[in-house]
C-alpha cells in the first residue's frame, strides 16, 4: 500500500501509528467485539475513551482547572455562531480581520449583535498580521476575536493582541497543539480537529468556567455551551469515532514528549521551506517574514503557468494537495504536527531540480 506526502490545508495528514492502531482496532476494540463506531456513547469503553481524550489535552496543554474542555460538532463554522450566542451578553464584540475565516467569524456575529473591526490586514491581502500592541478596543466589549494561525494566508499571531483586560476569543484551528501555549490568556479557544488533530466533525472548545453563563435568548440547546458542559460533552451523542481518534492523536503527542517538542520539530520543519523559499531565484514565500506560520506555508513562482507546470509535476511524484487557495494562487504546503521532516526535505529537493529545469 502506498501512501503519499499530503500537504492538504484540511481535513489533513495523521499520525501513520494513529491510523494502523485504529485499524487494528477496527473490528474489536479491546476485546469488546465492536468497533468504537458501533458502541454505546453511554457504555462504560466510550466514557473511558472521552474521559482519556480530556485529561490528556490538559495534560499537553497544562489547562487550568478553571477552564473547561469541552469536544463538540458542527467544526470551526458553527464556533462563529456559538461565541457571539453565548458571549455577546452587551452585544459587542471586537474583531481583528487576517483573513477568510476571521471574516466569516466577524459576519456571523452582525447576526446576533454590534461587531467592530478594530484592526485588519486586508489592505495587503492579508500578508501580515497587524499591530495589536495598542488598538482601539471597544469599552464594552464582550470579547476580542482573533484567528489566531490564518490557514488560507499562511500567517500566526506571534504576541497576542493586547486586549485592555477583555476576554481573547482565539480560532486556533490550524494551530491547535502546534505550540505552547499559555490557556490563561484565553478566555476561549477553540479548534475544528481536521486540521491539526483528528478528523473532520469534531470541534474542541476551551472556555474558562466564569464565562459559561446563559445565552442569547432563543439559543438552540445545542449551542448553549452551558448544556454541553453541564453534560460533561454527553448531552447528546457526541461524534465518538472523531473523539477517539483526537485521543489517540494527544497519546502520540505525549509519547512524542509534549507540546514543546513537537513546536521545536514544527520549527526545525518549516525552517527548512523557508530557507529555500528565501534563497530561491525561481519560488518566493508570500507573507511578511515576521508573521510567517510554521504550519501553512503559501508560496509562488510569479508566473500562474508555472506554478500550474509545478503543481501537476509535483502531484504526479507524490506530493498531493499542494495548490495554493484561490484567493492566493500558486501553491501552499500545510505542514501539520503529523508532516514528517523527510516530506518537507523531499519536497525541496524537488523544487530545487524544477527550479535547475526552469530557469
Ligand atoms: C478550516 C478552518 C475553519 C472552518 O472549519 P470547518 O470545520 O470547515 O467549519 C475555521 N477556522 C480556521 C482557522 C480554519 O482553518
């Protein structure tokens, strides 16, 4: 069986040792005579299985105690929504624009209150991340909203905004467990798993206790993150196939020594493309260097009938998904926790030899 370098943005590479153990796992899962997906959610296997997944990302992520994990569905889109539903208690909110899904966010919340941009990188296409050491912060803010690694632009927050003592909201979906970072500066984080951690139809959410309250009135149950907390994630079922695969994603983690080794290798990684991307004659990086994402990497030619000559050359040597986002162009190589070192090694030694062929 062959298995190719995927660079895809998302839903994304796996851990190889997470997919074979689940396929070993596949048709009896630890002498119960079913799979994970046939089981009870209630069952006492699955309890253990989501209790497991919990205290192991707080483990990996040294979550205080005042916070709560919560592992939901619906992705990162239906997060846009369930923020301003159960923050927006003045109905307003500050949001800092940095891309596609910072937008999304920022329009969904109109929805259900006042949202302000109060800083934003669309003047450039989103090649930056603006200064946050002093912004205008409105002075009823509910919260600040940032996403925090831009997955279509290929930038990452590298100090957080300074929000004036308001809660930071942060999308950290293409960065989840990339790197450390410090929960208490977050009133919420969230995260869809494709990208970073798990399959697609999982979303964990980390909120700090004091801010589960009551909702907007006419909030859908199922959006109220004080049901799902009450619940403990069990109000309904859950998606529990998404959640035992995240689980054994964190366990490969921590084997592996932790969120700082993996933000080390994350480094050691996409220093390798980017040292090529600054000395190429032929490639070029497209994001300021300051705020560049350890985990998505665009870059162009400057020529869309090259970059189009390089994208089929390289998917037909097995390296799959590397077309950039339409509103970028050229390509773009997400480099996830699960990417080895060899793909991106391999990957250079490639770009090296079309840039020889094409000069
Ligand atoms: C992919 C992505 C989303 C959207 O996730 P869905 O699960 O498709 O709703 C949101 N935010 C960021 C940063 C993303 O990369």
């Amino acid at each position: 069986m062959k298995r190719f370098y995927n660079f895809s943005a998302g839903p994304a590479i796996l851990p190889e040792s997470v997919l074979s153990e689940a396929q070993n796992e596949m048709m009896s899962y630890k002498n119960t005579g079913m799979s994970v997906m046939e089981m009870s959610h209630r069952s006492k296997d699955f309890e253990e299985i989501i209790e497991e997944a919990k205290n192991d990302i707080i483990h990996l992520m040294n979550i205080p105690s005042n916070y709560k994990v919560l592992f939901l569905q619906g992705g990162g889109s239906t997060q846009f929504a369930m923020v301003p539903m159960n923050l927006m208690k003045n109905k307003i909110a500050d949001y800092i624009i940095t891309g596609h899904w910072a937008e999304k966010a920022y329009e969904e919340a109109k929805i259900f209150g006042k949202a302000n941009i109060i800083a934003s990188s669309e003047d450039l296409n989103f090649d930056y991340i603006p200064d946050v050491s002093n912004l205008n912060i409105s002075k009823d803010a509910d919260y600040v909203y940032i996403c925090e690694n831009n997955t279509i632009y290929g930038t990452q927050y590298k100090k957080l905004p300074n929000t004036k003592g308001k809660i930071l909201v942060s999308d950290q979906s293409s960065m989840f467990l990339s790197k450390v970072v410090d929960v208490n500066n977050y009133g919420l984080i969230f995260a869809g798993a494709q990208k970073n951690v798990g399959p697609a139809g999982t979303v964990i959410v980390i909120i700090r206790e004091d801010l589960i309250g009551e909702p907007l009135p006419f909030t859908p149950t199922m959006l109220r993150y004080n049901v799902h907390a009450k619940a403990s994630s069990l109000y309904n079922t859950p998606p529990t196939y998404g959640i035992y695969i995240c689980g054994k994603v964190f366990k490969w983690l921590k084997e592996m020594g932790g969120i700082s080794v993996i933000e080390k290798l994350n480094n050691e990684k996409s220093k390798i493309l980017y040292d090529f991307l600054d000395n190429s004659k032929l490639f070029k990086g497209t994001v300021v260097k300051e705020d560049r994402s350890p985990m998505n990497v665009p870059f162009v030619t400057g020529d869309a009938a090259l970059d189009k000559k390089f994208i089929e050359e390289s998917d037909s040597l097995g390296f799959k998904n590397l077309k950039g986002h339409k509103t970028v162009g050229g390509m773009r190589a997400s480099i996830y926790n699960a990417c080895p070192k060899k793909a991106i090694e391999d990957l250079v030694s490639f770009m090296e030899k079309f840039e020889k062929e094409n000069k």
